[in-house]
C-alpha cells in the first residue's frame, strides 16, 4: 500500500485565462504518451481541439468549464493531472480541485506575469498547504525579462523562486534551454503543424557558445547572478510553501515541457495521511476512504449518466466493493469506476490512495460527501463559495416541468450553481446563484441541450449573501431590500441584500441578528 501511494503524484494547474492552460494539459499528456497527438484550444485547419475540453459551449468559446482528471505513468510515477476550469467564473469548481491535489502547477503567460485569477487561485493553495511549481509559458512569443518575472512572483506573493532552467534567448526569441544542475543546453525543434513532441537536441556548451552568441552570453551573465543570490531550490521549503521551483518553455509547440513533468515527478509530494473532521489524520495504508469533490452529468449523451469524482485518500479500492455513504450511513456498490479524461473513459478495477475514480450512477453523493470501507470517517467539508449573482429560472414550456426540476436538481448536485428556494416563490421558479455570470449561460445551454428543457432566467437585484438561523430568518425577511432562501443542497438558511451598504446598514441597526460571512471567491467580500 505505501508503496503504491509513493509512486503517485496528484497535481492541478492553476492560472488565469489564456494562460495555456488546457494546452498544458495536452502537452503534458502526449509527452506521458497518453494521446497520440495534442490539440489546441483555438484549433487551426487540420489540429484538433484539446480532449479535456469536451463541452459544445467549451470549444466555442475557447475557455475550460469542466474539470478533467488525466492518470498516466511516468518513468515510475503514476500521475493523476486535474485540470481545472480557468475561468474566474468558475473558481468554486477550481477550488474544489485544489481540495483534492498534493501540488499544483502555478502557469504564467510570459508576457503577463501574474494575473488576477492567478494569484486568487494561487492563495488557494497557500491556504490549503499545496505546494505550487512555477511554468513560465508562452518563451517562444515576445515578453518580459526572465528576472523581472521571478522578482514578481517573489515581491507579489512571497514565494521564493528557485529556477531550475533557464532560456537562452529572450521571450519570442526562443533558442533552448540550459539545466541549472548539470549545465547541459537542449535545443528545441518544432513538429510538424505542432501537435507531436517537439524535437530536442543536446548541444555542447562550446558548441551553444559558438552557434548562439550573444543569446548564449546574455544567459550565462544571469546564470552567474542567480548562483550568486543563492537562488537554488529547497525542498523542505518548497514542501511548506515558500519556495517555487521556476522552468521556462512553451506549451503549444512542447518545448520543455518534458523537463517539467521531471520536475513534478521528482518534487512533487506523495500523497500523505489527511487529516478528518476530527482532526485526526487517517493514515493512507487505512482501510479504503475517499471524497468526492466533484460531480459532473451530460458527459454521455448516449446514456446521460451521472459521474462522481472521488479522491482516494486510503487504503485500496477494488471495483465492486461496498462502501458506506457517511452522510447517511447507507451501503453503496461500487460496480461502475471509471477514470476519464474529456469524454474518453476506462474501467478502473484497482486504486491506491492519490488516484481519482469516477463512480457511474452513484444516486446521492454530492460534493464533499465521504465514503469509506471500515473504520467510520468524515474528512472536512468542502465549502460553498459566496454568490454575488442571483437569477430566478423559469421553464419556457410547461409541458416541460418534469424534464425542468430534473435538470435543476442534477446541476445543483453538481455544483454548477447553487440552487434557492422559498415558499413564497415556490419550486417553479428557484433562484439561482453563481459566483460569475457565465455560470448562467452554462446552466441554460445544459438546460436546453441536456434535459430538453429550455429556460428563461431574470436578474434580481441581489449581490452579497450571508448565512443566517431559524431564529434570525423571519426578523431579517420582513426587512426592506432583504430575502431569506433555503439552499436546496446542506439546508442552509442564506440572506441575500442588494449591496454591502444595505448589509452594513442592517448589521449596526440589528447586531443580535445573525449573519455569517461565506467563503469569498474574490478578495474583497
């Protein structure tokens, strides 16, 4: 058992809209040899598009909404990769993720630097205790200074960074890359229409020297420097989150990208005993236990089958076995695990603590549900974020109301936006809230092309949530401006209030009422 769980590396990338994101995730893949040939998010004539985004609204708009989950081996690693979505819309989804990762890959555009969604993202980490190596994308198109970027990410978010590699060239000007450790400069070469590996060619130093000049020249001035700051890598520190080893490359044509999956397969952390909601860390040769952090539906239109994704966390899962529902005590049968990358899927018969199985059909788990073998455990909720955007949702057709309360419950499982209701508005017309607006145009695509029930959907005038009681809900609703709605999902009583303003306001002229501040996806609620 420790064995197995030594050998696996479960990591996510996090980064801001077009950062390269998905197209990391491809590169990475067919570097794994896991697909034949990467795609590209904006696809040209004859390249495909990337596998992991595999929703109609995904591939037109050129943005990751769904979370794929990609296990691949690696010399003798396995790798379980997370991708997430990038959107800021949907950093609830990205959250959740993190919640179930050992380390994460932290992707800068290299003309950008650090973003907003980044750095949200990246404080994720730093709050769960995630370590974060740095990808510098995108060196093969014009951008910033090597040190300018690394003196960023240092004067922004604490961390120390420690590159591993360095370019020789400057960012549009790419010519290779030079090893920290052993001195050696790879050149690369791109494939043809630049979906297979890239070529690399190790050339002697003399050589780079002769053939590069001053390109050449210029990174070793800086290598000098960086041995002299002492910019060399910790582990320990890197293991507790203050130090970030940096490589350079470029996801689309591949280059270097094999130097980081070295990386990850090197420093990032084991999966190791997670503690639950006692406190008490369970240790991963345990007897099997899990959590599901992530539920998706519509992947299979041929059977619109439901799949929870479940982080093993100990123990060993064998296909078939029984597991016990914590939240509710019951028994469940684990005959269809699966593990899926975009809509491709594969039996999983055997899991080890790291790995991540989908289970088919399994009618009643949502997000941060525990399930274990022997030995009764509940690992930590994972909680929702504050809604700032409220919609009332209505069925186009009412011949359509069974399909219509169908859907909206399965979205609601998922997690794709939180679902409201009250007696006053009654279950014909439920209040959706989202952390972003695009969580909308989602859940009406889904609606219409999923459950066959198209929807009409009415802004209401709503921005900050907060928490409340039994005792509190009828004082707060007879208020001006505020509503008290029931969150279908935990039960949760939630006062909703137009702007931080009538909040406040409500606050100093009632201090006995309760009102409870959620998680905020951004910095400022």
């Amino acid at each position: 058992m420790e064995t197995e769980a030594a050998r696996r590396r479960t990591f996510a990338v996090i980064s801001h809209p077009d950062a390269g994101k998905s197209t990391l995730t491809e590169a990475l893949a067919l570097h794994a040899a896991a697909i034949g040939e990467a795609g590209a998010v904006h696809g040209k004539s004859g390249r495909r598009g990337v596998t992991s985004d595999w929703m109609e609204i995904e591939r037109s708009r050129g943005i990751s909404i769904t979370s794929a989950v990609l296990r691949f081996e690696f010399g003798d690693a396995l790798l379980n990769l997370l991708d997430t979505p990038g959107h800021a819309d949907f950093s609830e989804d990205t959250y959740r993720v993190l919640a179930a990762v050992d380390a994460a890959i932290m992707l800068l555009d290299s003309a950008k630097g650090l973003e907003a969604q980044t750095l949200k993202l990246f404080d994720v980490c730093r709050a769960r205790g995630v370590p974060v190596i740095t990808f510098v994308n995108k060196w093969d198109r014009p951008g910033r200074e090597p040190l300018e970027l690394l003196d960023e990410v240092e004067q922004r978010i604490g961390l120390r960074p420690a590159p591993l590699n360095w370019p020789v060239g400057v960012a549009g000007d790419f010519r290779g890359l030079v090893d920290r450790a052993t001195g050696d400069y790879t050149r690369y070469g791109r494939a043809p229409g630049g979906a297979g590996l890239a070529t690399e060619e190790v050339v002697p130093a003399g050589r780079a020297a002769a053939e590069e000049g001053k390109a050449w020249q210029a990174a070793q001035e800086e290598l000098a420097l960086l041995d002299e700051i002492g910019a060399d890598l910790d582990d320990a520190a890197f293991r507790s989150g203050s130090d970030t080893p940096v490589l350079f490359g470029a996801a689309l044509p591949n280059f270097g990208v094999r130097a980081l999956l070295e990386t990850v397969r090197a420093l990032a952390p084991a999966p190791s005993p997670r503690p639950g909601e006692d406190g008490t860390p369970r240790p991963v040769d345990a007897p099997f236990a899990g959590q599901v952090f992530k539920v998706q539906a519509g992947m299979d239109r041929a059977h619109r089958d439901r799949l929870a994704f479940i982080r093993v966390y100990s123990g060993k899962f064998e296909r078939g076995m029984t597991l016990t529902h914590a939240p509710t005590g019951r028994p469940l049968v684990t005959k269809y695990a699966q593990t899926v990358f975009g809509r491709d899927r594969s039996t999983v018969d055997v899991a080890y603590p790291g790995d991540v199985i989908g289970l088919t059909n399994a009618a009643g788990l949502t997000v941060g549900d525990t399930l274990y073998a022997r030995g009764p455990v509940v690992f930590p909720p994972i909680p929702a974020f504050a809604p700032e955007h409220f919609m009332v949702v209505r069925t186009r057709d009412n011949s359509k109301a069974k399909q219509f309360r169908k859907g909206i419950d399965q979205l609601d499982a998922e997690g794709a936006v939180q679902v409201l209701r009250s007696d006053l508005r009654g279950d014909q017309a439920p209040v959706l809230a989202a952390v972003g607006p695009l969580q909308f145009e989602v859940v009406a695509h889904r609606m219409e092309h999923e459950f066959n029930a198209p929807v009409e959907m009415n802004r209401l005038d709503y921005t900050v949530a907060r928490r409340t009681d039994p005792d509190s809900a009828p004082a707060l609703a007879r208020l001006r401006g505020v509503e008290v709605l029931t969150r279908t999902l935990d039960g949760s009583l939630l006062a909703v209030f137009p702007d931080k303003w009538r909040l406040r306001a409500v606050e100093r002229e009632h201090p006995d009422l309760t009102l409870v501040p959620l998680l905020a996806a951004g910095a400022d609620d």
